[in-house]
C-alpha cells in the first residue's frame, strides 16, 4: 500500500472529488484527517465515516475557509495536504437570472463574498497552516480548467490548449458572455483564477512544494447523498435541458481525477500544473450517448460548444493516468443516480 504510514489532509472531505480522494487514499493505506464544516451532521459524513479502512484510519475536523487558525489540528503532523475545498456555484441567486439578462446578474459584493473570499482568502488560510507545518512536504490544489480556458476571442477548432494556458481574470470580471453562457460562470471562473494565482504566489514566497490540478466537469458514480454541480449537468442532459453554461466543457471520470490527484503527491518528479480532463470526450459525445441510453426523454435540442483541443500529455506521461472509457463513466453515474433517487 503506497500510502502505509502516513497522514495526509483532505479539506471539504464531504464534497464530490473529495470524498473519492479520501476512499482511494484510505484503500491505499493512507490515515486521513478530514475537514467539514460540521462533523456532527451525519447527512454530510455518513458516507465517509462508511468508507473501508475509515474505522482505524480517518478523522473528521471542523474547519472553515474564513476562519484563521481553523486547519491548524487538521494539518499538523501531515505529510501532505489535498485542498480541495472551495465553493462551486454557478446559479445566480434570483432563480430566473439561470441564464443570462442583462437586467439581472450578481452583484460584486455578493460574488466577492460567496465565491471570490472563500476561494482566495481560504485557500491563503490553508497554505500559511501549511507553511507552518514542517511536517507538510507537498499541498495539491484542486483548481478548474476555468482558470485556462477564459480568453477573448474564443479558441479556434485547431487551437490546443495545454498547462501553460492562463485565463485573463480581466475576461472574467469583464462578464464576457458566448452563446450559452452566462455572466455567472464568469465569477465562478474569477474566483478560481484569482485562488490559484493566490496559492502560486504564496507557495513561491514561502518554500511550499505546491501542485495544482484543473479538473475539467467530473462525472461518475457519487459517495455523498446529494447531487453536485457537476454530475447535475448528467441529469439536466437527460431530462432535455441544456446546461446554461456548457460552452467549454471537457469530462473526466471522478475516479480518474482523484487518482490524478493522489498521484500528483505519490510521484517525487511531479510538478507544476496538471489538466484532468478526457481531451476526446465533449458536451456533444456525451448528449449523443444519453440519447443512446435514454431515447425516449432524452429530447433533442441544439448544442453549443467552443471546438479546441486539449493536450494532456504530461498528465498522462508524469502521472501514468489512464481514461475510464466514457460509456463506463455514464452507465456507473446513471447506476448512482437512481441508487441515491436523485433521477426520476
């Protein structure tokens, strides 16, 4: 077992990519300490407090993003630190502003203080627990190829977009809007640039041996009870709705990206920055197999996405990543889905 004997920190254990990284980590013999923001409400640890190996070896802590000091139990004494905590929304709050109006969008306070503060501040409050910590030897950073794929104009059919692509946070603030997205996907997409800008930063100034990982829509089977973001786009694709803001997406298999993740911390000559996305595998191969497995709800309807390519060559050659064929990934979330009533 590559992980016997150590202690790693997993932050915002309860979510989607999180919870898988602490059931690969605890089937690799890994002890992990886990944040939450309440380990006291079992509808949010159940699932991980059933995990195998969870018995002897993994701990719940309280912790929040905006609370100084709040990750000091939890990371002391660590080996390594998976930060994948940060808030992901990408509905407004008036429920009719869904898609774009120009009479309707948030305002900069409210995304500064439900996206942007959480995503930087809280991410500079796990990195300085880290840099306090001798213990810590590598932090992996769950960013989002949304901090990539934000240029203007728009990438051609032939552009290939790789690691050393970075979005314009003036794009993002710009509110630009394409086709089907809509002004909020921009301040999802500014919150995570500015957090991964934040966490580079800091990690240079302060000796941190940083790795950030920019998963792409993550689909698959779900450990937690209650349906995510991502995984959502799976159920709005099969009940004929078109996610609002699906021009850029790329897939990958939750199981893939959480062993990317581990990886990424396992492998001595790791570094830098890593897309975790299937570079084959768009928003159209996806809706064509639902219509395959769901003829009769799944209606037809247009889809737009921004043609590009994707290079995950050093994904692949650094970290020995392969891909979950995608039909697997779509029939194992589909089987997850109606195990947990989340589709009807």
């Amino acid at each position: 077992m590559n992980g016997g004997g150590k202690v790693v920190c997993v932050t915002g254990a309860s979510g989607y990519i999180a919870s898988w990284i602490v059931k690969l980590l605890l089937l690799r013999g890994y002890t992990v300490k886990a944040t939450v923001r309440d380990p006291r409400d079992a509808k949010k640890t159940k699932h991980l407090l059933t995990l195998e190996g969870a018995d002897e070896r993994l701990k719940l802590f309280k912790a929040d993003l905006l609370e100084d000091g709040s990750f000091e139990q939890a990371i002391e004494g660590c080996d390594g630190v998976f930060h994948i905590a940060s808030p992901v929304s990408l509905t407004a709050t008036n429920p009719q502003a869904r898609y774009y109006d120009s009479n309707i969008f948030w305002s900069t306070t409210y995304n500064a203080a439900k996206l942007i503060d959480p995503a930087v501040n809280g991410t500079l409050n796990v990195l300085k627990t880290c840099a306090r910590a001798s213990s810590v030897k590598r932090v992996i950073v769950t960013s989002s190829t949304a901090t990539i794929l934000g240029c203007n104009p728009p990438f051609k059919p032939n552009d290939v977009v790789d690691v050393t692509f970075f979005t314009d946070p003036s794009f993002c603030s710009e509110m630009k809007v394409f086709e089907s997205c809509c002004d909020v996907v921009q301040w999802y997409a500014l919150s995570k640039t500015l957090a991964e800008d934040a966490a580079v930063q800091f990690s240079k100034e302060n000796g941190i041996d940083l790795i950030v990982m920019n998963p792409g829509n993550v689909i698959g089977p779900l450990l937690q009870p209650t349906l995510n973001y991502s995984v959502g786009v799976i159920v709005d694709l099969i009940n004929g709705k078109i996610p609002s803001n699906s021009f850029y997406y790329r897939f990958m298999d939750v199981r893939d990206v959480s062993l990317a993740h581990i990886k990424a911390f396992e492998i001595p000559s790791a570094n830098g920055r890593y897309i975790t996305v299937d570079p084959n595998i768009t928003m159209k191969d996806i809706k064509k197999l639902l219509n395959e497995l769901f003829p009769d709800k799944n209606e037809e309807s247009e889809l737009n996405g921004m043609a590009y390519k994707v290079c995950v060559d050093k994904m692949k050659s650094e970290l020995g990543i392969e891909f979950t064929p995608i039909e697997a990934t779509l029939r194992d979330t589909i089987a997850s889905l109606k195990e947990k009533c989340l589709l009807t």
